[in-house]
C-alpha cells in the first residue's frame, strides 16, 4: 500500500516537469537509438542546444566520449561520481560552461569548495581524443555533460539523450564558486532558493543530492546531534584519522537507489543538509515517496532531473563563449 501511495505521489509530482524532460528520459541506452528517431525534436525547447548538433560536425562524439569514460571507470569506478560533482559544480555558476575546469589562478576550480573535485583528467583525456578526431569542434561543457550521463549509466542509472551546442566559458572565478556551490553546511531554504534560481525545483533537490551519498566524503565535520548513536561511533572510530574516507551512504555507496531515502528515515544522513531534507516539512514527504518507490523507477527520476540540471545555459556565455581547444584554458586566438 505504501508502495502504490507513494508511486501516485511521485508520479502526480513530477507533472510538474516539462514533457520534455520525460522525452528525453528512457530506461535502456539501447531502447533510446530507437526511440530517438521515433520520437524526439531535433531541437531542445528553449535554450538553443539540439539533439543533431554534432551530426555532421563530428558524428562519433558520443561514441567517443563514452568509451573514454568506460575506459577511466574501469580502472576507477569511483570516477564515476566524480564526474557527476564536477559537472554539478559547473552548471551551478553561470551554467553549464566547463568553467569548472580552467585551471588557472583564482579560477572556480582553486575554490576551497573544489578542493576535493576529482576526475579532470578524463575531460582532458576524452578532450585530446576530440581534438584528434574533429578538431575545435566538441565543447568542454558538452563533453562534461554527456560524460556525466554515461557515468551515470555506468552507475546502473537510466539512460538520456543529451542535446548538445553549450559554449565554453572564458570566466571563471574562485569566489562565485564559494558563495554559490553549497558545502553541506546550508540550510534546506538556502538550497530550495538555489535550485529554484537555477530553474531545478524541490523534487529535483531531493533526487540529485543522492549523489552525495555515492563513495565518500573526506574530512567530515562535527558529529550531529541527530545521528543515532551506533552510526555515531562508528564515525568516531572512522574519523580519527584525518585521512580516512567515509561512505556518504551507510549502505549502498557504490549504487544509485532509494536506500539513501531509507537511511534518511533512519537518521544515517552524514552530511546535516542531507539529513535536513527528512526533517524539513518541505521535503519530507518527497524523501518518504522516494524511500517506497520501486527501484527500477528511481532511476528514471534521476535521469529527469540530471536532463534538467544539463541544460542550465547562460544566454550571455552561448553568445561569448568559445570552443576551447584545451578545456583548462580559454583559447589564446
Ligand atoms: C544539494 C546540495 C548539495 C550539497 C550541500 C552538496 C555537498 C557535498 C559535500 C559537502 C560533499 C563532500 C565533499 C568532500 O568530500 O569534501 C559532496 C560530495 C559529492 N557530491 Fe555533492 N552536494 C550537493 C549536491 C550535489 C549534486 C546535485 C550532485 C550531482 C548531481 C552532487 C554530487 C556529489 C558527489 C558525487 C560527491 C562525492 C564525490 C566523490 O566521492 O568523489 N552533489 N557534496
């Protein structure tokens, strides 16, 4: 009865969402090359990015993309969320730029809240392979982007087309990065404003800070008073080195699901903002709808939600911006 309750609940959620995050959304990567020409708009709704943007250009963009990222998880599956952070961490200041990834004094990625961004050098890597194959071509927002469906596939999650056509950003500023990019520490108003300013709603914060919870977090902060006392010595024992990495979900760290919902409900959220979320009258039905959905839908959710933050564009920086040649510098031409 839960089951079914929460289902409906969900499901009349998120026709909230545009049809077009649903059109874009599809359980299996090989169901969505059918689909793809049955089915979806050769153009994106309002942002000027399409589905065919590299289809003459470049037509083995994705294919190429895709098998660096499989080749880098392979080696290192926790890769695959890193990925994920950085291109959350680009998206959130001026859109999704690759501004995350210019590497030079003072830029977004010297920010204390980047300190622990990994996973650079497979956009670099997929990047010079780009460059090979269709030169000056491939942005390094579109790249990030779509490397971070394919990780997110790799995770077990769900696949969706990624309509490509992003510039590359030539700002990139280590102190909007800090004011902008949450560090764990907000409160859930500071981060219903900021999804809400980015175009993301409630559901989407709830479904994207899931992947919070996937492989670890280093240098945890203070105990919170909420955690049950077993989860709390654990940690103890666990954060006496300042070392040693914590799995941001108790149970499954290593997968995307609703068992990061169940936790919540049990109190086991490490970061307070996660934790929060249960608490928050705002939030909490959401997090008790997703701990009972079943889990071959929650990744179709995720994938809704992932479309959405993809397509935070800045209007001035597709107008400005550029295709880097090498994504940690602004073109010097
Ligand atoms: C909603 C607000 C969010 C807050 C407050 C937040 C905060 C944090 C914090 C404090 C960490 C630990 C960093 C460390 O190890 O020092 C973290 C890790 C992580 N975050 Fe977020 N985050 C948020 C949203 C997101 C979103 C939307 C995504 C992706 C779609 C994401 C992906 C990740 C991943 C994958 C990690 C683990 C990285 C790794 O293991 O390499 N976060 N986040």
């Amino acid at each position: 009865m839960k089951l079914l309750i929460s289902f409906f609940f969900l499901v009349s959620v998120f026709h909230f969402c545009s049809a077009s995050d649903y059109a874009t959304n599809y359980a299996e990567k090989g169901e969505a090359a059918e689909l793809k020409i049955l089915t979806l708009p050769v153009t994106s709704d309002s942002n000027g990015l399409s589905y065919d943007y590299y289809y003459q250009s470049c037509p083995n963009a994705e294919a190429i993309i895709s098998r660096k990222v499989k080749e880098w998880i392979d080696k290192d599956r926790t890769l695959a969320a890193s990925i994920l952070r950085l291109h959350f961490h680009d998206c959130v200041i001026k859109g999704c730029d690759g501004s995350i990834l210019l590497n030079h004094e003072g830029s977004e990625r010297s920010a204390d809240v980047s300190k622990t961004l990994r996973g650079f050098e497979v956009i670099d890597d997929i990047k010079a392979e780009l460059e090979k194959n269709c030169s000056r071509t491939v942005s390094c927002a579109d790249i990030l982007t779509s490397a971070s469906r394919d990780a997110t596939v790799f995770l077990g999650g769900s696949y969706w087309m990624v309509p490509y056509g992003r510039k590359d950003g030539k700002v990139s500023i280590d102190e909007e990065a800090d004011k902008m990019v949450p560090n764990g520490h907000e409160d859930i108003t500071s981060l219903i404003e900021l999804f809400q300013s980015k175009g993301l709603n409630l559901v989407d914060l709830v479904i994207l800070s899931v992947q919070d919870r996937l492989y670890n977090y280093q240098g945890t902060g203070k105990p919170d008073s909420t955690l049950p006392d077993r989860y709390l010595n654990f940690l103890t024992r666990k954060c006496r080195w300042a070392s040693e990495y914590i799995d941001l979900d108790a149970t499954s760290p290593t997968s995307l699901g609703n068992e990061y919902y169940k936790n919540l409900q049990k109190r086991m959220g490490l970061l307070s903002t996660d934790q929060l979320m249960y608490f928050d009258p705002r939030t909490q039905p959401l997090v008790n709808a997703l701990a009972y959905t079943p889990q071959d839908f929650y990744p179709q959710l995720f994938g809704v939600s992932m479309t959405k933050l993809g397509n935070i564009v800045d209007p001035e920086v597709q107008q400005e911006g550029e295709i880097r040649t090498n994504c940690n510098y602004v073109n010097s031409y």
